[in-house]
C-alpha cells in the first residue's frame, strides 16, 4: 500500500471508524464520518499531486545536454553555428562539420569559454564517400544527437537548372540528411537518440520564382523525417524538423548584396516577404537555434514526427 494509503487508514484509526468506501451513501446517523472521509479523500488527492510534482523533473534538468554529444552540419555559420552556441551551453559535447575549414576552426575558437569539448570535421556532407568517413572516424564516439543542418540555396529560374545544378541541390540538402541519419540510427539502433532535421518553409509554401530546386529538396527532408519518425521510434529515437523562414544569416546577407546588383527581383520578394510576417521583423539565427535545443532536450520528450515552422507567424498569415 501507498505511503498515503497507510496514513489515511491511520488517521481513520485514531477518529475511531473504519474508513467507508468512496462513493458510499451515508445515513444521518455518520454524517460526520461520511464529511471526514470526504475530508480525507480530499487530502489524499493533494497528497497525489504534490508527489507527481516531487517526480517531475526539474527544467534545468529538462534543458540539459550534458553528458552527451552533438553532430551538426552545416555548424561553421548561420543558423548552424548558433546551434553548436546552444547546444554548448547546454553541455554537449560537440562534434562540428562543415566544408569551410576557417570558418569551422573559428567556430571552435569562439566556443573555448564553454566547458565542453568541440571538435571539428572538414567534410563535403554533398559527397557520400566523405560521410561514411567521417562516420568511421567517428567510431565509438557516436553521437546522442544529430542535426541535419548543411544546405545550399543557389538562386536558377525553373527553365534554366541544368543536371549540375540540380544534383549539387539535392545531394547537399536531401541526400546528405539521408546518409547522415542512416548512419545515425543504424549505429544507434540499440541506444535510440535525437535526430533534427532542418527543412524551409519554402517546402510548404515557396515564395520566390528561382527556388523550385531547393522548395524540393526541402520537401524531401520532411518526407523523410516523417517517414523515420514512423519507423524507428520503437528504436528509441525521436525524430523531428524544423522549419526556418525569414532568418537573417551571412546566407541572406550575400543575397541582400545582389539587390545592389540590379536584382531588383529579390529587392521585391523581401518586401513581399517583410510584409506578410506578422511579427513584423526577421528572425535571427539564435531564435531558431532556441527551437533546436528544445527539441534536442528533455523538454521535447513526447514530440515526434513534428515539423515545426519557426518563420515570424509567415505560414499562418
């Protein structure tokens, strides 16, 4: 019997009577052992909650990383490398990849005043040969988390994506998140993890004209994310996608510079763009990397399979 259980047949004794079953009709004659036990089953309720709350988990203890390690693509910039600041706060351990070695290594510089150990992967994630290598130089160090951040947005109108272009597009945007996740879960299988893929709103609604090859692509990662979460998370994992809309990176940054190059198109997608959000404003880096950690956490325990926009309201509006 409950602790409660025995302090409630307890007090019962010391009043005098048996305690009567819950539910049971009283007559007049023990109206107050009947206004007792309702007293007591009333103590028993709060006695319940409070311990289902002692249970709980504090939300430092939610929010925690520590003692496990993090994978992210894409990690020497943008929206990846605010990730990799999140997650060091959190206290994982990081493992970064991008393809730019300067800007990798400077990443890590920059998160040498966390308590936490990051090292750095020079990989082409749009080459498959290269992932399997840096899963093998992985070895036993398999990461509890990945984040499937790496992509490319070259802007090509629909009539002008030669075969190049599209393969480039999609084995960096798509196909890495399949190899990576495939080496993910099949090192995993036994321990399960967390997988968080980053997708675009432009899958869900594209906005500009010269995007159709990435709109796809982004399509597929929540095709896929959707389909692992479905199939193995009787392994153990949570798998789940983010989609980013309106972030501010070195990304759009580069783009913004092509309105003073006569791309007077862009100039008007990203006042179409501004106009429809209903915050009003774009969105940083850190605000997606925020998402990122949730989901990564305890605190994201029961979601699974979500696709979750983080666009400033764009996608409702």
């Amino acid at each position: 019997m409950s602790v409660e259980g025995l302090a409630f047949r307890g007090y019962a004794r010391i009043l005098g009577w048996k305690a009567k079953t819950p539910g049971r009709r009283y007559s007049s004659g023990d109206s107050a052992q009947a206004r007792a036990i309702g007293r007591l089953n009333t103590w028993r309720i709060t006695i319940l909650k409070v311990n289902n709350v002692a249970n709980l988990q504090s939300l430092e203890q939610l929010i925690t990383l520590k003692g496990k390690r993090a994978l992210i693509t894409g990690s020497a910039a943008g929206i990846g490398k605010a990730i990799a600041f999140r997650f060091a706060e959190a206290g994982a351990g990081l493992e970064l990849v991008d393809i730019d070695p300067e800007s990798l290594a400077a990443t890590k510089n920059e998160l040498a005043d966390f308590e936490t150990e990051a090292r750095i992967h020079v990989v082409d994630v749009s080459n498959k040969k290269e992932i399997d290598k840096l899963w093998v130089t992985l070895d036993r160090d398999v990461p509890d988390i990945l984040v499937n951040n790496a992509g490319i947005y070259p802007f090509k109108q629909f009539l002008d994506v030669d075969e190049t272009l599209y393969h480039q597009v999609m084995e960096t945007n798509l196909s890495s998140v399949y190899w990576m996740c495939q080496h993910m879960i099949r090192k995993r299988l036994r321990s399960g993890g967390v997988i968080v893929n980053v997708g675009s709103i432009e899958a869900v609604l594209p906005l500009k004209e010269d995007l159709a090859h990435y709109s796809v692509s982004k399509a597929g990662v929540i095709a896929l994310t959707r389909a692992l979460a479905k199939e193995h998370a009787k392994h153990g994992f949570r798998v789940n996608a983010i989609l980013p809309g309106g972030i501010i990176t070195a990304g759009t940054k580069v783009a913004a510079k092509q309105v003073l190059r006569f791309r007077f198109d862009l100039f008007k997608t990203g006042i179409e763009f501004k106009q429809r959000l209903p915050v009003g404003r774009f969105g940083q880096p850190d605000e997606v990397a925020c998402m990122a950690l949730v989901l990564a956490s305890d605190l994201a325990s029961y979601v699974h399979g979500a696709v979750i926009p983080i666009d400033g309201g764009f996608l409702a509006a």
